[in-house]
C-alpha cells in the first residue's frame, strides 16, 4: 500500500449505538427484570402471546400515527375513531337474544360487522380530511374537534352502556 492512499476505518463509536439502541436495551432489560420478578411466568410463550394479542391494536394504531406525523401532520382523532367503529362493530356482532344492544337484529356473518367498522372509520377519516384539505383547518384543530365528536357519537350510540357478549367467530378476530 502507498503512502498516498489512505484506508478509511469506521471506529465503533458506543455513545451513538447506545443512543441509537437505547430503547430495545431499555426493554431487553424490562423483560429480564419481569422474567426474574415472576420466576419465569413472564416467558412462558400463553403469556407472551397474550402481550402480543394485547398491543397489537395500539400498533396498528400506531402506523397509521406513523403515516400522519410523516406527513407533517397530527391526528389526535385515531383513539376515538376506533372506540366508536369498535361499539359498533361489537353491536352488530351480538348473537340474537336477551340483553343484546340491538333487539330483534338476526345473526349476522362476521364480514358485515368488520365492514360496518371499516365504514365508520373511513367516514371519520373523510371528514376531518375534507375539515384539513377543503376548509384549510389546521390538522390539530380538526382531529381535536373530531376526537370530541367521536367519543361522543361512541358515548351517544351505546348510552353509555358496555356491548359485550359478541359471537363466538367475531371474537376469533383478535
């Protein structure tokens, strides 16, 4: 090798990794921790699809927040929008008889429950879309508005009762 070339060596810089891997490491230690608390019940793979099953809703969720934010924006509706396709969608998939939300509505196949959900997410979203992109309101103001409208058609639709006790196949889904 001459003298005039140079070779250029990447030096391991461990400030920047661990700033860059700070949160995996903060949740490697989290779980060890849990594992050792619980004497190893944490780990047990029924417990650990369960943690998967519970937060997957939140990351859904959480792309879409992705697809917002990385579009200079803000939707603070997302949270609400899903409650009230939620209520509905569990209203619609109640087996007949007693107590159900909506007396006298015949069994209903799955597919039409996850449709009725989609709808009212995507009437939601149309809404505070044509509020931002029509009318020129701020994407804060406009999912605020809607996150209060929302949570209030949600509160509206179901009296503020819980809806429970959905069919065997609608529960399948999660």
């Amino acid at each position: 090798m001459s003298e005039t070339a140079t070779t250029t060596r990447s030096s391991f810089n461990f400030g920047e990794f661990l700033k860059k891997y700070s949160i995996v490491f903060i949740l490697l230690g989290f779980v060890i921790l849990l594992g050792i608390i619980t004497e190893g019940r944490f780990l047990q793979l029924q417990n650990l699809l369960n943690v998967i099953v519970q937060v997957a809703p939140i990351g859904i969720i959480g792309l879409g927040m992705m697809a917002a934010i990385i579009t200079k924006g803000i939707d603070l509706s997302v949270g609400a929008t899903a409650a009230l396709a939620a209520v509905v969608a569990a209203s619609l998939a109640q087996p007949p008889g007693p107590g159900t939300f909506i007396p006298g509505l015949p069994a209903l196949p799955v597919f039409v429950s996850v449709l009725a959900a989609l709808a009212v997410g995507t009437l939601v979203g149309s809404i505070v879309g044509s509020l931002v992109a029509v009318f020129r309101i701020p994407p804060f103001v406009a999912t605020l508005g809607m996150m209060t409208a929302a949570r209030g058609a949600a509160n509206l639709y179901t009296d503020g009762r819980p809806i429970s006790g959905t069919a065997w196949n609608f529960n399948l889904i999660g």
